[in-house]
C-alpha cells in the first residue's frame, strides 16, 4: 500500500506499578482486585515527585475521604497483624517445632507398636492439629480482614505518549486462503472496522473480489511499498532499488513478522518470517513471479 502523511496523536498512558508507593502516583482502588482496569476510583493524588505520603496525608490532594480513611484504616491493621505474628504467632511455631522435636526424640525409644509409642504418636497428631487449626484461623482472618481487601488499592502512573497515524492509506490485500475462508471473507468484508490497532480504522472498502494470480517473467515496477520475504529477494525473484546495481541486496527495514503459530503444551508458537518492507523494487524478467492483472494495473503479488 501506499500513504500520503504521517502524523502523530497523544494519549493519556496508565502504568500500574507492581505495589502500592506511599509517596507517588495516584492512589486508586478497583472493584475487584483481580481485575486491573480503567474503572477505579481516584483515592488520592501526590503534589510533588518525592516526600508525600498517603497514609500521613504529606503533600496529597485527597479525592476521596471515605475511601483514604479506609486504606489508611487497612494499613493499620496490616502493622497490627505483622505484630501480632512476630509476637505471638512465631513465637507459637517455635514452641510447637521445639514441641515437635522432643516427641520426636522420645518415639526413637520405643517399639513402634508398644503403648507409649502410640501415646507420644497421638500427642503428636494433637499438636500438628493444633498448629494447622492455628495457621488456618490467622490465615483466614489476615485473607478476609486484610490481604483481599488492600489488594483493591494499586499505584497509578499516567504519561502523555504519542502513537502515529497514517494519513490516505491506500491497501490492496492479496490473500491466499482454502475456499470456503474466501468466501467467508469476501461475504463479511463491509464488516471490517479496522486492521491491526483499535484505531487503525478503515474508512472505506474499494473491492473484494477472487482472482487468479498468474505466474510471468516479466519486468515490472510496483506502484506500492510491500513486505517482501527475504529469501525471494535472494534468490532475485525480486530485484531492489531503481538502478542496475544488483549487488545491493538490502533496501528498506528489515522484519520479523508472525506470520501463524501452533498451539504447544498450552502456548502458542509463532513461525517467524524473514521479511524486508521496501517501497523500491521490481521483478525479474528471468524469473517467474505472481502477478495481478485482474485490473488495468499489474501489481506484483508476493506472499510471505
């Protein structure tokens, strides 16, 4: 195809840092907190690029008071919590390890099958009921009371960023499918609202039609910039460049473009073609090529 302009238009960029920062950003909560997304609710914004603070309320413009008393609130508890396990839940599991070991060492001094053996194997499971009753209960509490709800909260970046857009795209799309993907494509072509990104949109569909492509030795000048495979080009199928020079085997930018992929253990595995993207180039008249003369212009079809 081919392009008239180029230009570019900004947009707002949302970067959620991987944990909450007390002293930047903008602190936000989400309705799940599984989910990150564009529907959060503004809790506080920093003033400055370094000394804020949320929780102490440094330099912060506050959106929403109910919403910054609760994580304030949430952050309290998880100091409460850590507290509470280094004093008294550690403390417990040393006590129940050192617990552990001692029946332990006793076991090893009896018959496995002798009375006092089952006694100290009992007392045993008692104390490792205990411990798993105790670890489950904190855990639940901590989930429920704190981890679920904190995990709503996330730190929020925003930038300025600018992506390009084409101006008068023209494309002419040659695609080499089975029947029934033809006819699929040409029955719902008015259906395409856009190629590639969101705002790649398409404005207008000229024509869809099936042809038969032809293979000629012929030499021809393309009228579009196209991606043409590497290996095509070494093998002069396609020759580069307007002069005679045909040494020069390189004009244009060089891709790795996925061209499909199969599905392995779960994953998808791209085959990767070799391709060049060049607007300057033509055909051999000592080799065969696809060519397009279905229209009054012959255009050169190479697949990738």
């Amino acid at each position: 195809g081919k392009y008239k302009s180029m230009y570019k238009r900004p947009y707002t960029d949302y970067c959620f840092l991987n944990s909450i920062m007390d002293d930047r950003g903008i602190l936000v909560k989400f309705p799940n907190e599984n989910i990150m997304s564009r529907a959060f609710t503004k809790v506080g914004t920093a003033k400055k690029s370094q000394g804020n603070s949320f929780r102490k309320g440094i330099t912060i413009d506050v959106h929403d008071k109910e919403l910054m008393d609760e994580y304030i609130a949430l952050k309290d508890l998880g100091d409460e919590i850590a507290r509470f396990k280094k004093e008294r839940i550690d403390v417990f599991k040393n006590l129940v390890n050192r617990r552990k070991k001692a029946l332990n060492t006793k076991k090893k001094k009896y018959d496995n099958k002798s009375e006092e053996f089952k006694i100290l194997g009992k007392r045993e499971k008692e104390i490792k009921a205990l411990e798993k009753s105790t670890n489950d209960r904190f855990k639940e509490y901590t989930d429920k009371n704190y981890t679920n709800e904190i995990a709503k909260y996330g730190s929020l970046t925003t930038s300025i960023k600018y992506y390009e857009i084409l101006a008068d795209i023209e494309l002419v799309l040659h695609i080499e499918a089975d029947k029934d993907v033809m006819e699929d494509i040409r029955e719902n072509i008015y259906n395409l609202k856009a190629i590639g990104r969101s705002e790649d949109n398409v404005e207008l569909i000229g024509e869809a039609s099936i042809i038969e492509l032809n293979k000629k030795k012929i030499k021809l000048k393309n009228i579009y910039s196209s991606y043409i495979k590497r290996e095509v080009i070494e093998e002069k199928m396609i020759l580069l460049g307007s002069g005679n020079n045909e040494s020069i085997t390189s004009r244009g930018t060089r891709y790795l473009l996925n061209k499909n992929y199969k599905i392995v253990d779960g994953q998808r595995i791209f085959n990767k073609v070799n391709v060049l993207y060049t607007g300057n180039y033509k055909t051999s008249s000592k080799q065969e090529n696809y060519i397009d003369d279905s229209e009054e212009k012959e255009l050169i079809v190479s697949f990738i």
